[in-house]
C-alpha cells in the first residue's frame, strides 16, 4: 500500500517537482476539499506481458482514480501519474479511468480528468489503443449528462488529445501543458518544418489560437482555483439546475452603465463591463477569454441563480461574428442548454466579417452553428440589443425569430437589414447618381435611412422587440423574466438527433 | 486562340511561419484616423496604438508585445487593406 502510494518512486517524484509540476495526488488533494479525497483501484496492476513487462511493477499502473468534493459538490476524479511509466496508457490504466467515468455517469455527477502522460504505452500494443477508444466512446455518452473537465498538466500528445476535445471544458497551465496530434519530431520527419514543443502545442497557443483550451491559468494552482470556481457555476447534471447562491446586488459603484457606455455609437466599450454591471456582486466567470475575443461567453448569476451570458465584444473586431467566434459561441449555447442554464445574449455587433479569408474558411459552416445552437435551445433566452444588430448578425445573436422568450432593447438600438451606408447606396441608388451632387445626395439619403431606420421601433412595430427599456432597467428586465421563464417547456419534434453543421 | 496553361504537377504545401508579433495588420481593411502613439515610443503590451475605422466602428489598436514603435507606414486618413503593415514595433 505504502509503495503504492509512493507512485514512481522519490526519484521519479523529485524529477517531476523539478519541472514545477505536483504529483497526481497532490493535484487531486488541492482540487478537492480538504480530506474528501477517497482512492479506489490502488492495487490493480498492469496487463503487460510482452518485453519483459510482467517482471514489472506500476504502482496503480500510473493513474490514480476516485471521488471528492468541490464545495461540498460531489466530484468522480482521475489523475494520471506521470512518475509511473510516463504516465503512459495501458490496458489496466485504461480501465481505472473507465470504471471512474461509469461511476460518474451511475451517480450523475461530474468527472474531472486531469491528464500528465507520455501516450500510450508502446509495450501493450494494441490493448493501449483499445484503452483510448473505451475512453473517447464514455466521453461522448456522458457529454450532455454530466459535466466534463479536462485538466492537461503534462504532455498529452497523439489520440489521447482526443479524451479533453470530447469534454466540456480544458484547462491548461502555462509552460506545463503541451496538446498536439502529431509532435515536432513527426512534423520534421514528414513535413520538414521545424518548431517547438511551446509554439506547437502549448498552453498559450490553445488559450488564443486554436481555442482548444478554454482556461489559461499560470500556475497550477491559479488553474485548481479556477476549476473549483466554474463548478459553482454549473448543475451537476443534466436533470439539475445549478445551485443558488444567495442573491447580491451588483457592485453598482464600480461598475455602472452610464459611464461604460459610449454615447457615440462608432466608440467601442467592454462589453464585460456591461455585463458585470448588471450581475450579482458584478461577478463574471469568462469563458475562453483569450480565443476568439470578440465575442465574450461566461457565466454569472442574477438574483442568485447561474445564467450563461453571449455577448458582442465592441472592443475586438468591432464585435464581430467570424468563423472562430460563431463556433466559440454556438459551443456554449449547447452546454448551458444542455445543463438548464438559462442564456443571456448581449448584441452589438457590425455582421457578419467579410473577406476572402473568412469565406473560404467557411464562415457559412460556422455561422450556421450559432443559428443552430440558438434555434435548438429550450431553456429560457432572453436577449438585450444594446446597439447595432445589424443583417446576418442580428438573426443569429438569438433574435425573436430564433425563439427568444424576451428580446429587450435599449433606445441606442440600431436594428436593421444593413449598416445605413450600404443600405442607402442600394435604395437610393438611382437619386445619388443623378444627383448634381452626388457625394451631398448620399449623405442626405444615409442620413434619412438612420433616422427612419436605425432605432428600434421599427423593429417593435412589427413585435421583434418585446419591450424596449433604459439601460438601467435591465437587470430588473432580466431577473423578471428569468423568474417568469422558470418553468419554461418547449419540445421539439421528435428525432434520434439533429445534424449540425459541425 | 486558347491561353490554356500547361497544368503543373508541383504540389503547393502551405508552410507554416509564426507571423511576427511585432508587425501590426488590420484586422480588416479600414482607415486610419489617428495615431495615439509616433515613432520612437515606448510601448507596453496593451497600449492603444491608433484608431482604425472600419466595420462601423473607431476601434482602438492594441500593442501587441513590449517595445518601441520603429515604423509607421501609413499616415492619418490613409485606407489599409489586409496584408499593410501599418506599424513596426521591435
């Protein structure tokens, strides 16, 4: 028992203390609350039998499997032991993991995995692969039922990369986490191109490029503080609602509407602020706050109950929708749909980004996916058009027409087919040319579309917007339909699944 | 009389090179209307650099890194496209 617990030995520990990383218990201990922490599994040993394998001993066989609390939540939990074998993947590791995800999926309750490994283990042959594929098909039947995090604190290279994709939430720690499906040395050989393990895989590059993370943390332990504060945000399973905290105002001192909103419409404001100005104690956990930043998601609570916010981030791109923020987005909309949590959407935003980029990217495929999160979600959707809400976008940011249960407007909102620009060179196309003064005559003619159309009245003419109210009257807007929208029943026709456009 | 071109065979492989922190694009083509910092600054990571005007919006330009502005390419009222390098910074 005491030689288990050792993990790889006090060699192996000290080696891995030297990069700046825990051992897969201590990791587990400062997640979970203090002496909740109970271990099953620690005799199993591996079922190597090939190259001399069976003369070998793997405490644990290099993971370390059980169950917690966070917050008093209940938690299942695996760590894999990096210090044992590399962490590495074998039948018997495999199958730790799976019976602690079983557990999860039995108990309802979520699962965090926190991942230190070499890969699989090479000795084991294809029992190693089998153990993967075990893994990736309880991932995938457990997404929607229970939370998932992944938490990548070593290498996690090859098909093991696919486990945390599959999951609802990545975790990574700067200069200790490393993702990729193919590393350096495979780039070189095949490709010829040269590049680090950093630059190719780390944690930075999965917070802003890829958006395969969606927490960045510096040190492990600033990444165990974030873990344990996003699961207060989140039910425990899919038939739960959050747990309520006790309702706070929010910290109108520090954050108040009129001064974060610009009263020119082109200048550009954080969003965030907005937001925090509107939830309890202005407190805003942000999502995937590196990647794709023009667009903010993240969870909050309003009158002490969790709510999932999507909103136009003026301050990068214009708040504009792209291929990366319409996926972000659409992502997000699905968990807090999945797990009730009911969606707040802030709109602000030009359209839709132009270019060749952006087309042969396929902005189509990708804005899709928004149209379709929002369409299918049942929870309750509220919206809040704060300013322009403008063609493509102001469809796909959960409007009426997506079956938002409240669409709300602030007078500043600028609803309409196009930006008045376009939109006049268009109507007034044949006036601006036959003018004698053609640049005078379009500057009129933008300036009559803004004022009959720029607003939103026209919009609430036709009943799109429900109710156009004051700045500071949205939290009070929010929290009243958010206690009439409780209980909310929407169905949907009946299918085996639908078919995003992924 | 046909311009048809003989097909080539050669297989083109995107290569991948880490862009130059230290370079500023557009994020979309646009006009610049004021530089909020000139030549020979000092800049921290986050400072507003100049305010580009496009998609219906000022938006402020941040630096991206620490350093000191080397280049401005562009004057005030200028339209940029994609690939301008609008600033160096080293």
């Amino acid at each position: 028992m005491q030689t288990a617990m050792l993990g790889g030995g006090s060699k192996a520990v000290e080696k891995q203390k030297a990069t700046g990383k825990m051992t897969a218990r201590e990791r587990i201990v400062s997640i979970l609350d203090p002496d909740t922490f109970h271990e099953y599994d620690i005799f199993v040993e591996h079922a190597g039998k090939d190259f001399d394998m069976d003369k070998k001993y793997l405490p644990g066989d290099g993971v370390v499997t059980g169950t917690g609390t966070i917050n008093g939540y209940p938690m299942c939990i695996f760590a894999q032991d990096f210090t044992v074998a590399g962490g590495s993947l074998g039948y018997m590791h495999a199958k730790k993991i799976c019976k602690i995800m079983d557990h999860a999926m039995k108990l309802k309750v979520p699962i965090i995995g926190i991942n230190d490994s070499g890969g699989a283990r090479i000795q084991e042959g294809v029992n190693a692969l089998a153990g993967y594929g075990d893994i990736f098909y309880r991932n995938t039947q457990a997404s929607g039922v229970i939370p998932q995090i992944s938490v990548i604190l070593g290498p996690c290279a090859g098909g093991a990369v696919y486990s945390p994709a599959l999951t609802d939430f990545v975790f990574v720690v700067d200069k200790i986490s490393k993702m990729f499906i193919t590393g350096p040395e495979v780039i070189k050989t095949v490709l010829g191109e040269e590049i680090s393990q950093e630059n190719l895989g780390g944690a930075r590059v999965h917070a802003e490029i890829s958006g395969n993370a969606h927490f960045f943390a510096h040190s492990e332990q600033e990444c165990f503080e974030q873990i344990k504060d996003l699961v207060s945000y989140i039910p425990w399973n899919n038939k739960k609602t959050a747990e309520p905290f006790l309702p706070k105002a929010p910290r109108s001192r520090e954050y108040k509407i009129s001064s974060i909103f610009p009263t020119n419409p082109a200048e550009p404001y954080d969003v965030r602020g907005i937001i925090k100005s509107i939830v309890d104690n202005s407190e805003f956990l942000e999502v995937s706050e590196l990647f794709a930043s023009n667009i903010v998601i993240g969870y909050a609570r309003i009158n002490g109950d969790t709510v999932g916010f999507v909103a136009n981030q003026p301050l990068n791109k214009a708040g504009v929708l792209d291929c990366d923020s319409s996926d972000k987005a659409a992502r997000f909309v699905r968990f807090c749909d999945s797990f009730n949590i009911p969606l707040v959407t802030m709109v602000d935003l030009p359209g839709y980004l132009p270019g060749i980029d952006q087309e042969h990217a396929g902005v189509i495929r990708h804005g899709a996916k928004l149209l379709y999160a929002y369409s299918e979600a049942t929870v309750p959707k509220i919206t809040v058009i704060l300013r322009k809400a403008y063609g493509g976008g102001y469809i796909a940011m959960c409007s009426h027409h997506l079956k938002a249960d409240f669409v709300f407007a602030w007078p500043t909102a600028e609803i309409a087919v196009m930006g008045p620009e376009g939109a006049a060179n268009i109507i007034f196309r044949s006036e601006i040319m036959n003018a004698e003064d053609p640049e005078e005559m379009r500057r009129i003619k933008v300036q009559e579309y803004k004022e009959k159309f720029a607003n939103p009245y026209v919009a609430a003419a036709y009943g799109y917007v429900d109710a156009v109210i004051q700045p500071n009257e949205t939290r009070g807007y929010i929290m009243h339909a958010l206690k009439i929208g409780k209980s909310k029943e929407e169905y949907r026709p009946e299918k085996k699944h639908g078919v995003p456009p992924f | 009389m046909s311009e048809e071109k003989p097909q080539s065979n050669k297989i083109y492989r995107k290569v991948y090179i880490l862009s130059d922190p230290g370079l500023i694009y557009p994020f979309i083509p646009g006009t610049v209307s004021s530089f909020i910092v000139k030549k020979g600054d000092e800049v921290v990571k986050g400072d507003q650099l100049f305010i580009l005007d496009a998609m219906k919006m000022n938006n402020i330009v941040l630096a991206p890194i620490d350093g000191v502005v080397k280049k401005i390419n562009v004057k005030v009222g200028e339209k940029v496209s994609k690939n301008d390098v609008i600033m160096e910074i080293v």
